[in-house]
C-alpha cells in the first residue's frame, strides 16, 4: 500500500490528513521509488492555504484535496519500461513537477527517470530531500540574470536573502564559480554567510541596500519583492541582470483576478525593469519561477557527491506529524523541515 499527505482544503494551518491506496506500477520511463525523506518547502506552506491557485489550476496543480511536496530522496523498489540510468535497490534523489500528478510527501512516488539522480550511498536520505527544489530554483535564478560558470568568476555578485535556502545554495554555488560576492544577511547570519562563500557581508535593514556600492554585476533577491527596485539602482553600467524569486505574480492574480492580475503583473515587472535598463542598459531582468531543470539537477548531483552542497535540517518528523512540519515552516524557524515516511 501506499499513504499519501494530502490537504484537505484550504486553510491556515493546513489541514492535513493521510490516504491510503495500492502501490502504482512505473510507466514507460517512469520508476517507482520508496521515500526516505520528503521536504516542506515555503511554498507547500502557502499552497496548502491556497496561494496561487489560479495560476495553478492551468496546471491541475490547485485541486482540493491536494498532494504537496517536489523533494524526494528514497530506495528506487521498481522501474518501468525505457529505464536505463537507474536501476532497483539504488539510492536516488530529485524532483517532482508541480502538477496534477501529485506530490512526494507520501510513501512512495512516481518520478521521471530524468528527474532523478543517483544517491551516495552514505549521504543522510533527510539532507539529500532538503537541496533539489531550493537548489534547481536558485539556479534557474542564476541562469536567469546571465550568470554562468563560463562567466562568473571575478563577477561582482549581490545577493539579498543570504541566510535563507536559496540564498544558501547561491553562496555555495558562487564560492565555487570564484564570483565576488556580498550578501546581505538576516541579523546575527554574517558570519555564517562569510563561511559559505561570501566576502562582503551586511545585516538587512533600512539603509543595508543604499549603503552599498553600485558597481554588481547581478543582482539576485531572494527575500523581499519590495525591496526589488531599491536593489536595481546597485547594478553597474555593464550588468548582466537581476532575478528575483520573490515577486508577485501568483499572488496578483489570486488577489486581482485574471484581468487585474494581468495588468497590475505587467505593471510591476516593468516598474522595475525601467529601473534596471536606467543603470545598465544591457541587463536582462527576470522572475524565476521554479520547474524541473536537468542542468540543474546534473549540478546539484556533482556538489553533492563531492560534499559541496549542504543545507541545515531542523526538524524531522514522520507523515503522522506532518502538521509540525509545516508549523515549523511557517512559523519561519531556522532549519529545513523534512517529512520521514
């Protein structure tokens, strides 16, 4: 058998109970795996109150009741047809898309053989659940303002929202890219963002962004929409861009509908994108939204085996007491929360 997660409606705090049905069989390309650990992201925290659920109904991603969860690390138990990279009895770990498949905080799950990659054997199946969304994210955050590994070193790199997961992985992938970067930290996280790569470190506040040069050559915000065009005016002339993972695009359109969502969603983006092209008239800007990236997932493999990518667990609980996992999120409490089936 396997038991799933499910929310049962919209509702803060999640409403959230356990289903039971027959163990799936893996398609052509597909393979079944056993979870060891499944994250809690944010985002499961706000979509199990309903955020985004108009956008993400176009996906089948938005029906109660609803599966959360895009984490997985687990035993792979069966694989389908077309399935050459993996085989049962492997350790695996990766993603699931958001959609109308459903979500990993369960027992076992289908995932896409490209979705996966293998485990090392020794690496803690909880640390590895923490790392893909939060990892393939910045990523594409990355991608998104130009930055890339054939670019990056001696780049002049400001990232907002250093202490958090996203902020994390950055400096992380940074250090090892040779990037210059200076992150601007929750209060008491300095010098935990200068030992994760960073060389110029500053507490958030009111006059943590102005007091700050503005030669960057990306900008990258993972910590507060508002502070996005205030973050434009410290690009450099010759910037690559900016990314934000932070704006408000599902939220305009839950809020606004879909024609008021769509205006004031144009309204915003180029609201700040007239700042960046005033500074750096080059410069691309972006808003990340996350989705399954095999670049990313090859990346975050080799880090991984190498023992480069690590972000902290700070609370493990079993699917029976999944409501202290999103408790714990959404009361923003330092650590990962992971859900052990």
């Amino acid at each position: 058998m396997r038991h799933e997660l499910i929310c049962s409606e919209p509702a803060t705090p999640a409403r959230l109970t356990l289903r039971s049905a027959p163990l799936p069989q893996p398609g052509s390309g597909e393979v079944l795996v056993r979870v060891q650990a499944s994250s809690v992201n944010p985002i499961d925290v706000k979509r199990a109150a309903g955020y985004g659920r108009r956008l993400l109904g176009l996906k089948g991603a938005a029906r109660f009741p609803l599966a959360l969860g895009n984490d997985v690390a687990g035993l792979v138990v069966a694989v389908g047809a077309d399935v050459t990279g993996i085989a049962a009895g492997q350790r695996v770990f990766g993603l699931l898309p958001t959609g109308r498949a459903g979500g990993a905080h369960a027992t076992h799950v289908l995932v896409s053989e490209q979705l996966l990659r293998v485990a090392p054997e020794e690496a803690d199946p909880a640390a590895l659940a923490v790392l893909p969304y939060s990892f393939t994210t910045m990523w594409l955050a990355l991608r998104s303002a130009g930055l890339k590994a054939a670019n990056a070193r001696g780049a002049r790199v400001l990232v907002h929202g250093a202490s958090g997961g996203l902020g994390s992985l950055a400096l992380q992938q940074l250090r090892l890219w040779g990037s210059q970067v200076t992150a601007i930290c929750a209060k008491g996280r300095r010098e935990e963002a200068r030992a994760l790569g960073a060389q110029l470190t500053v507490e958030r506040g009111p006059l943590a962004i102005a007091s700050l040069p503005s030669d960057f050559d990306v900008v990258l915000n993972f910590a507060n929409w508002d502070d996005d065009d205030v973050l434009a005016s410290r690009l450099g002339p010759q910037a690559l861009g900016q990314a934000t993972t932070v704006h408000p695009l599902l939220a305009n359109f839950d809020r606004l509908g879909w024609l008021g969502g769509m205006l004031a969603t144009r309204r915003d983006r180029r609201c700040v994108q007239a700042a960046v092209v005033a500074r750096a008239p080059r410069a691309r800007y972006s808003w990340t939204l996350f989705k399954p990236d095999r670049a990313a997932l090859d990346a975050l493999a080799l880090g991984v085996n190498l023992g480069r990518f690590r972000l902290p667990v700070g609370l493990a609980v079993p699917l029976t007491e999944a409501h202290a996992a999103f408790a714990h999120v959404a009361a923003g409490l330092s650590g990962r929360a992971v859900l052990l089936p």
